[in-house]
C-alpha cells in the first residue's frame, strides 16, 4: 500500500468515525474517531461484501465505513452499558 493510499484510509476513518459521533451523539478524541472509523470501515466492508452491496469510490467508501461505525458504536454502548 502506498503512503497516499495509507493517508486517504485514514482521513476516510477519521470522516467516519466523526459522522458515528455525531449520529449517536458521542463526544471521542480525534485518535478515538480514526479507531472507530478504521474498525467501522472493517465492519462495513464486510458486511456489504456479504449482502453484495456495490461500494464505489469514495463516497461508497465513506458511507460503508460510517455505517460500519454507527453499528460499531452503537454495539458497543449495548455492551458497556451500566445495569
């Protein structure tokens, strides 16, 4: 992977991770959101490569990894959740 590509995957995480926050209303540092972007984007190609959802280019790059993120946090709150 090229150092161009290594950046334009970060900025995708952090964009992501950003519109998660702001979704499910959280408040993360940036690293937080680069992390949850990263996991999300994970999540999210995986998912859509098993209900054969077409992800093209930047923007399908962008809204897989942001719902990927949203499901991320959003299981993770089910979890850490106080009884």
């Amino acid at each position: 992977m090229s150092g161009t590509g290594v950046f334009a995957a970060a900025i995708v995480g952090i964009i992501a991770g950003w519109i998660a926050d702001l979704v499910l209303d959280r408040r993360h540092s940036l690293f937080s959101k680069l992390l949850i972007g990263v996991i999300g984007a994970f999540i999210g190609a995986f998912t859509a490569t098993r209900i054969a959802f077409p992800v093209d280019g930047l923007i399908g790059e962008l809204t897989v990894s942001s719902v990927g993120a949203v499901l991320f946090l959003a299981v993770l709150g089910l979890i850490r959740r106080p009884a």
